[in-house]
C-alpha cells in the first residue's frame, strides 16, 4: 500500500489549522481597528483640548493687560 497523499485525519488537522488561522487573523484585524480609532479619537480630544486651553490663556491676558492698562491710567 502505497501512501501517496494526505490522509483523512491530515486533511482535517490541515483544515482546522486554516480555520484556526483565519479566526486569528479576523481578530487580529478588529483589534488593530479599534486601536486605530482609539487613538484617532484621543489625538483629536486632546487636540480639543489644546486649543481649549490656548483660548483661556488667551482671554485671560487679554484681561491682565486690561487691568493693567486700567491701573496706569
């Protein structure tokens, strides 16, 4: 008898081998996304929150100056 190809039990590993591989690359996939669109969304929340934080520095010189303009007069 002549062994010429993969077995039944063979093509069954090899099949539960590629199944296995490609559950593992899906959720592979779906946790580089979520982690893109984390850090997508903490680049523009603290983005948010320069910009929040450059407006009140601002205002708040602007009053400074004011008082003091208001002090030498």
């Amino acid at each position: 008898m002549s062994n010429n190809g993969p077995n039944e039990r063979e093509k069954l590993d090899w099949e539960k081998h590629k199944f296995s591989t490609d559950i593992a690359s899906q959720a592979h996939k779906a946790e580089t996304e979520f982690f893109t669109q984390t850090n997508e969304a903490s680049i523009g929340n603290a983005n948010i929150a320069l910009r929040t934080l450059v407006l009140i520095n601002g205002g708040a010189a602007l009053a400074f100056l004011t008082f003091i303009g208001n002090q030498m007069s």
